[in-house]
C-alpha cells in the first residue's frame, strides 16, 4: 500500500508541476464565471481496448443525460458542458487520468467524475483535494476517499458501494445461505482492488468460522487459468471465489473449468462483474450454479426505460448494458442533488449538500446519504445465479448485523 501511495505521489507531483506551468495564465477559470456560464462536467472513464464497455456503456449513459437535462432547460438555468476524457492506462498506469484531470482544472470545471478504476480514481482524489474540486467517482476501494493517514479526502463522494460492504455481504451469503461450503480464492494481484477484495473476503469468511481451502493468482490480461484451476480443485472447494474487474476472465474460468471437467463439482462465486449479458454469450452453459451479488436487479421495472432508452440509443455499439455501467451513471445524480440543493456550483456549497444529505434517489437505488469517510449509506444487494444459461434473481440479501 505504502509503495503504491508513494508512485502516485510521485507522479502527481510531476504532472502537478507540469500542470501549473500551463496553468499560469489562465488560472481555473473559476473566477471569470458567471451565472449564466454552461456547468463544467468532466468524465473519466477507461473507454478504449477490449475493456472499453466499462468506460462507454456510462459514457453513453451519461451523454443522452445530459442531453436531456440540457433540452429541459438544464441545472439552475445553465446548460451542461459535458467533456469525455479516455483514461484507459494497463495495469496500474494512472498518468493519463492525472492529465486529464489537470486538462479539465486548467479549463476551468466544476465537477470531474469517474473513473471506476481504484488506483486511477485514487490518482484523480489526490489532485481534486488539493485544488478544491468536487470529485464523484466508483473506484471502490476504501484509499478513493480515504487519505495514506486515515482522513476523509473532502472533496471526493464514492457512487457506488465500498469493496468492503460488497465482500461482506456475499462472504456471509455464502456462509449463511450456502451452508459454510468449502471456498477456494483465485484472483489478480495486479490491480489494487482486486487484492483488497480478497482479503476482505477471506477475513470476513474466516471471521464468521467459514471453511477458507486455498488461493491462487493470476496477472491482468491473463486468458489461460487450467494449471491455477488443477491446484485449486486438489483442494476439493465447492466453490471458486473470483473478484474479478472484468467479465472475460470470470467466462474463461466458467469455461476451463468445464472443458477440465470439475464445473459439476465447482461452482464459480463473484461479485457484479458477473452481472453483464455479455459474460451469458461468452460461457452461459458453463456458469450453471455461478452465486455472484450485485447492486440492482436488472430485471426491475426501475431499469425498463433506462435500458430501452440505451438500446435504442447504443444498441449498435455491442455492448450490453451493464450493473457497473448503471452505478457510475450514479455520478449524474449525485452531480444533479449537489447542484441543486446547493443552488449553484459553489464548490463549498455543494460538498455541504453532500456530507448534509439524508435520502438520494440514485439511479441503481436510493441511499441515506453518506458516511464520515464519503461512503453511501443504504446500498442495497441482489444475489443472483444462473440457471439454464439465464440470470436469475435470488432476492434482495443484508449481511446480519453484528
């Protein structure tokens, strides 16, 4: 953790040099606005690459929103500017999300929201804290909105879940519901996400007295796991635990498994990277028995005209449209409440709205607002499985208080 803040820190301070020299004549450009000046709203999102449905399916998302919002006469009667930025560095590489957010301050923006990826996220909250802009992105790890020390980072708002509320929840899921089976982990150590959720998963299995047999690890990009999934079946699990970032390597997985003959025996258990039409296409009839929990059930009236909209819309495009695609379209209205409860684009005023809220109707749920750490109270869980190739819907699941 130490090593990885401290790379960030170098590069943002690189980049921040960089960023005032350009900077020095035209200043953020906050001071020359007036109230009639279109609201400046950046988005960062990983939107090129065999990954790119993560950054476009919001980005389309988002893009027909504030289409709308501006036909409707937009925010406080100001108009959206709404600039697209493609962030989509391998690996751990942050530096173009930290130039495009310098890119977006120079240009004098109100908001920046996204990206999804923790460690760009982390990269974007370091900048934004210290500049005084509000900053909403869905990296979900705890550093997002949690400085090295321990502090809240004031300018940064999570719109979605914590990795830890999700890997609790189905970690007592499993446990509860499933009937304590023996869990094997594969996951990748490459993305600081990744690490966290399993740790938290294993820490909170173990906790509850669950059966914890073994790990393996595997490297971004990888497409080949038949020698991780042979050590791992010696173990005799009944599930394999994967908190995977993309759906393409939970589909190679489903589909080792089957071809090596265990998928009778072993059933994969996730998180809502699972939850994607596309992951059905790549290896439906090897996901028989996938568990996986997510933040909506997209089978809900909620999501009828949403996901009309989007294929009428971006059909064209291939991509389905996706569970992680609607949380970071939770970034407009967390925009859109702050806003308008603020009635204007004080930055002051609209992180007061923020930390002050008590009920914001998200697009994937509504919440209670948030924590003193920048964390949405109230997200909701659906637990599903797959079920003769379909996604199906296993109800609404809460961890157990303690």
């Amino acid at each position: 953790m130490k090593k990885f803040l401290a790379i960030v820190l170098v590069v943002l301070m690189a980049c921040s040099f960089a960023a005032c020299g350009n900077n020095s004549d035209s200043g953020n450009g906050d001071s020359a606005k007036t109230d009639g000046d279109p609201i400046v709203i950046g988005f960062l999102g990983w939107s090129s690459g065999p990954d790119s449905l993560y950054g476009l399916v919001p980005q389309y998302l988002l893009t027909d929103y504030f289409k709308q919002v501006n036909m409707d006469g937009g925010w406080l009667g100001r108009q959206i500017d709404f600039r697209t930025y493609d962030v989509s560095g391998l690996g751990g590489d942050f530096s173009e999300a930290v130039n495009a957010t310098n890119k977006l301050i120079q240009a004098g923006v109100d908001i920046i929201i996204g990206p999804s990826n923790s460690t760009q996220s982390t990269a974007v909250a370091e900048i934004c804290n210290r500049e005084g802009i509000l900053h909403i992105p869905s990296g979900s790890s705890a550093i997002v909105t949690v400085d090295e020390n321990g502090k809240t980072r004031p300018w940064t708002f999570r719109a979605g879940p914590e990795n830890s509320d999700y890997l609790i929840n189905i970690a007592n899921y499993a446990y509860h519901e499933l009937n304590n089976p023996k869990i094997a982990v594969l996951y990748e150590t490459t993305q600081i996400d990744c690490v966290n959720m399993r740790d938290t998963f294993v820490n909170t299995l173990e906790d509850l007295g669950g059966t914890f047999v073994g790990e393996a690890t595997y490297q971004i990009d990888d497409q080949e796991f038949r020698a991780q999934l042979r050590s791992l079946a010696e173990k005799n699990p009944d599930y394999i635990f994967m908190p995977a970032m993309g759906y393409k390597e939970i589909g190679y997985v489903a589909n080792q498994l089957k071809e090596l003959g265990y998928a009778d025996k072993i059933k994969l258990l996730t998180i809502s990277t699972a939850d994607n039409k596309d992951l059905l296409a790549l290896a439906g009839p090897a996901l028989e028995g996938c568990v996986f929990n997510t933040t909506a059930d997209m089978s809900s009236p909620r999501f009828t005209e949403i996901t009309k909209q989007y294929y009428d819309n971006h059909g064209a495009s291939g991509m389905a449209l996706h569970v992680d695609g609607l949380v970071s379209f939770n970034e407009a209205k967390l925009v859109e409440y702050a806003i308008n409860t603020a009635g204007s684009t004080d930055p002051e005023a609209m992180r007061k709205a923020l930390e002050e809220a008590k009920e914001i109707d998200l697009i994937t749920c509504p919440v209670r607002g948030y924590d003193e750490q920048h964390n949405l109270l109230g997200f909701q869980y659906n637990v599903v499985t797959v079920k003769n190739g379909q996604f199906v819907s296993l109800g609404e699941y809460a961890a157990p208080a303690k």
